[in-house]
C-alpha cells in the first residue's frame, strides 16, 4: 500500500511523461501545445500536492481548526497557472500566424516548404 | 530616500513604462519614451553597482516585508555587475532602435514592439536583482514570453517558426526549474536564496536535492544554450528583427550564465557541485564540445546572422568553461567574458542588421566588396570579428587569458588547448567574412549602396568601441568579476 499514499505523485509522474511525449511525438503544432499544458499541469500537481497537510483545512483562522494546509504551494501555483495560459495564448497566436504564412500546422509540411 | 529604493526601481520602471508605451500610440513618441527609460535604468544600475562596490551587499525587502517571508532583492558584485550590463546594452542599442524598428516591423505596432521590448528587459533585470528563486522562474518567463513575441516580429515567415520552436523548448526549461524550485520548497520551507543557502547544504546528499539540483542545472543550461540545447538559438537569432538578435544575443544568455552561477554556487554550494558532483567534468566536456562543434559549424555558414548566431553557441561553451573550472581565475574570466561577449556579439549582430538595411540580406555573397561600400559598418565587422578571436588589444583577449589562466592553474593544459583551438577556428570564420568583404569584388551590375544610417553606426561602434577600450582597460572589467568571482566562491553572498 505504501505505492497509494503518493497516489498524486505517481499521477503527476504519468502526466508529465504522457505530456512531455505528445510535445516531441506528433507534427501537428496544436496537439504540441496541448502537450506541453499537460507538462506543465503535471508540475502544477507536484506543487499542490506537497502543500496538502494530512487532516489539514483551508488555511483560515478559526479557533475550531488547528491543522492548516500550507496556503504558500497554492499561491505560487496560481502565478504558475498564469504563466502557462499565457505561454498558451503566444503559442496559439504564433500557430494562427503559421497557418496564415504557410497554409498549414503540420510540422513536416512547414520544414518541407522551409527547404525549397 | 529615493537611493534606497533603487533596487526595485530597477526591476518596476520598465514594468510600468512598458504600458505607458502601448498608450504613447505612435512609434516615435514610445521610442524616445523607451529611449529615456533606458537611459535611466543605466544610470540606475551604475549607482546601484557603486553602492555595492563601496557598501557591500545590498538587502532590499520589497514592501517592506522582513526577509525569508518576504521578497527579498539582494544585490551583490555579481549581479549589480550583469545590471550594468543588461542596462547598459539596451541604453546603447536605443538610438539604432529607431532606424530599425522603422524599417522593420509594421506601422501600427512599432509602439507594441517598443513596450514588448521594455517587458522582455523588465524580465531579465528582475531575474538578475531578485534573491527569491520563485521570483526567478516568473521574471524568466516575462523575458521568454516577451522574446517569443519579439522574434516572431522577423520579416521572414521562419521567424513564426523559430519563435514556435523556441517556445516549446524555453517552456520546458523554465518547467523543470519550477520543479527543481519546487523540490527545494518541499525539502526546506523557504524560497529565498540567501536562506536556502544556509538550509540546502545542511541537507547533505538526500534524494530530492540531488533531483532538484538536476532539474534546476538542466533547465538553466536550456536557457544558456550550452551545446546540446543549443537548437533554438541559431534559428532564433538568424531571422529575428536585427535589433532583436543583437539584444538578446549580448543579454538573454548572459543572464542564463548569472543565472547557473547563483544556482550552482549559491544555492547549492560549491562542495554539493563540483566536489559531491562531478559538475566540472560534465560543464567541461559539454563546454569544449560548444567551442568546437559551434565556431566549426559556423564556418560553414553562408549568412552572416547565421554564422554569428554558431559563433554564439561556441562562445558559449567558453562561459561554460570558466564556470566549470570552479576557481576564482575561471569564475573571473567566465564574468569577464559575459560582458565582453555582450559588447563584441551585440556589436557584431548591430553592424549585421545595417549590412541588411542596406542591401536587404546579409548572405555571405551579398557582401563582396562590402569593405569599399559600406566602410564604416565593415570595420565594425571586423574589429568585433577580431574581438571574438581574442587577438590581443580587443576584450576577447582579456577573458580568453584568464580562462586559459585557470585551465593551467587546475593543471588542465588539454582545457587550454581546447580554447586555443577555439580562437582558431574563429579566426576562420571571421575569415571568411573578411574575404567576403575585402578580397572579392563587387558584381560589376552591383546597384549602389550607401554607408548605414548615423544613428545605426554610432550604436554599433559604442559597442565595438566598448570591447577595444575594455581590452586595454582592464582593471574597471577584472576588478568588479575578480570580487565578484571571489563572494561566490566564498560561500553564501
């Protein structure tokens, strides 16, 4: 049983090889950044989870609770999440810009018209 | 007052100057609003760098928050030294900005391009001045989103696809920092450097500081573009707008290098590196591989941006060396050598990008005869081709010295060789530039070109000036990086 208590850890493990894979794997330039929003939720994962306290609540003082989650991991997330929107956000616009230069996301295809 | 707060208004006034500019509207008007800002940033990093100079460190708690809950900037020699840098090349590159960016990137976004610019600059100070490694990932990728954007805006539709491709790849970099950061969170309970300094090597050799540490030396050496992540930078540079490649040429890889010599140093310590670890061996190898594998490749280049871009990669591998050396000689040149590479290359990548206002292509053929056509502009060529060399009298000689110093003082003679080795191969690519401009005649059908633009030409040679007057002046480069060489090696800043 010890392999389940880090359940989330071994999720993030497989998250991140299956993201990291479909970033190298296909031509396709979207399906690339769908990858690497899967790499980087993976890491997301990693984070949320070490802030995670055993019987722990949501981090507000109240004279009932004594045991916090350590609020920290969730605030340097959410700066993190907004970084990966935005890398999202470049990434699409500089994939519309490729279609509309090109005629095509498909990476094999751009490489070929690169080479004549 | 206002002198205690510099450290934040180094990193905050481009953050809101870049807004005002997207207000400004009109080029011109956001150009010498940029131009300003810059001016000021240097002035600002001067004062800051003699502070430190006489003052010792500087701890900077923003918003007044008591350090390791708060955010601290903590200056020290090194990086108010890579301040200077980085202030002083975007001051320098300001008045070439405008005849480029005119020429280059559409009406209507000029004032965008400008304000892009300043957000790219804001990302690299603040990576520099910040002593909390969480503050480092999301400055990097303020500069990386903001370098994504700026090469995108190259004439040539590769630009689109070299900026893609640095995006997958920077993305991947900065996300195992942020898991290397994270590990270091998990393990300590502090994000701030000046305090994992004291708790990381307390540690020892536990799991998740040896993965951290893997993850944190892979994910900087991406950004660096040490020899196997390499690729994207030679793309990057050769179709990005020319006032961007010089920029980034002479300033984002010299932030990667600040950035291995605070982790590796600092963070981690010098014993958990080189001594638990063999670091030396694997910067070592991977750097000499950078020196040759890059300047012979370059060689083979027939554009000039190309060509310049390879010498980029090789240049490299000689901070990877100095920094793999790990002695007070080595550290010293590989600093020396960030901000001479940084006045040599951003020179060299200047004078490319009049040489492509003139002629609209900087191919190694477009530039027979160059050398009577465009004088001026070639001289700049080759005193910067000559500077990366290391002939002496140019500051490529003066960092190159110390490298090969401390090869020899860590009994590595096969390490000296290497660089030497090095120096040769460049002076045949520079070579080849040489013949192309000087030794081969213009086509007799060739139209007429002008000398570059005033503005372009005094950019480029404050910059080619800087590397001869550094390499007969010593002591203002050697000093500041033998000091600040000597803190990082000392243990905690």
């Amino acid at each position: 049983m010890e392999a389940l208590t880090h359940a989330n850890y071994w999720a993030a493990i497989v998250l991140a090889m299956i993201g990291l894979y479909a970033v190298i794997a296909p031509s396709n330039l979207i399906k690339k950044l769908i990858g690497l929003g899967m790499f980087q939720s993976a890491i997301f994962l990693v984070y949320i989870t070490a802030g995670k306290v055993e019987g722990g609540t949501a981090p507000i003082i109240d004279a009932a609770y004594g045991v916090y989650s350590n609020p920290l991991p969730h605030v340097l997330i959410l700066t993190a999440i907004v970084v990966a929107v935005s890398t999202l956000a470049v990434g699409l616009a500089l994939t519309v810009a490729i279609k509309r230069d090109y005629g095509t996301v498909e990476e094999d295809e751009i490489d070929e018209q690169d080479r004549r | 007052m206002i002198a205690t707060h510099l450290p934040v208004l180094q990193v905050a006034v481009p953050l809101i100057a870049a807004p005002v500019c997207v207000l400004l509207r009109r080029g011109n008007y956001a150009w010498a609003f940029t131009t300003v800002v810059c001016w000021g940033l240097l002035a600002i990093a001067a004062l800051l760098l003699d502070q430190v100079m006489s003052g010792g460190t500087i701890s900077y708690r923003l918003g007044g928050w008591v350090p390791p809950i708060g955010i601290e900037y903590r200056l020290d020699g090194v990086n108010a030294f890579v301040l200077l840098i980085l202030a002083g090349t975007a001051a320098l590159m300001m008045p070439y900005a405008r005849e480029t960016v005119e020429r280059e990137v559409r009406p209507g976004r000029q004032h965008l391009f400008y304000a892009i610019f300043l957000l790219a600059l804001t990302g690299l100070l603040g990576i520099t001045a910040t002593g909390d490694v969480f503050n480092i990932y999301v400055f990097l990728e303020i500069s990386s989103l903001a370098s994504y954007v700026l090469i995108a805006q190259g004439q040539r539709r590769r630009a689109l696809t070299a900026s893609y491709q640095y995006l997958i790849v920077g993305t991947i970099g900065a996300s195992l920092i942020l898991i290397g950061v994270g590990f270091l969170y998990a393990k300590t309970g502090t994000l701030n450097i000046a305090d994992l300094a004291v708790r990381v090597p307390a540690l020892g050799e536990t799991p998740a500081v040896l993965a951290a540490f893997a993850f944190i030396t892979v994910g900087v050496l991406i950004k660096l573009a040490l020899f196997p992540f390499h690729v994207w930078l030679p793309n990057a540079y050769a179709y990005a707008p020319s006032m961007v490649s010089a920029f980034l040429a002479a300033t984002a890889t010299k932030v990667g290098a600040y950035m291995l010599l605070r982790f590796v140093f600092t963070v981690f310590g010098i014993h958990f590196a080189f001594e638990t670890l063999p670091l030396t061996e694997i910067l070592l190898a991977l750097s000499l591989i950078a020196v040759l594998a890059g300047s012979l490749v370059a060689v083979f280049q027939t554009d000039l941006k190309r060509l310049l871009a390879f010498s980029s990669v090789g240049q490299i591998g000689y901070l990877g060396v100095g920094i793999g050396l790990a002695s007070v000689t080595g550290v010293t040149g590989a600093l020396v050598h960030v901000f001479n590479h940084a006045l040599m290359k951003g020179g060299l990548f200047l004078a490319a990008g009049a040489i492509a206002c003139r002629l609209g292509a900087t191919d190694l053929s477009a530039l027979h005869g160059l050398g009577r056509r465009m004088p001026f502009t070639m001289a700049a060529v080759v005193i910067g081709g000559l500077g990366l060399v290391g002939v002496p009298i140019t500051a490529g000689f003066v960092s190159k010295w110390y490298l090969v110093q401390a090869a020899f003082e860590e009994g590595l003679w096969p390490v000296a060789l290497f660089v030497l080795a090095g120096s040769l191969i460049a002076l045949a690519y520079v070579g080849r530039v040489i013949e192309a401009a000087y030794f081969r005649a213009a086509p007799p059908d060739a139209e007429p070109v002008r000398e570059a633009p005033w503005a372009m030409q005094l950019s480029t040679w404050a910059m080619i000036a800087g590397s001869i007057y550094f390499g007969l002046h010593t002591d203002l480069t050697v000093g500041i990086a033998e000091r600040a060489a000597a803190a990082l090696l000392g243990g905690a800043p």
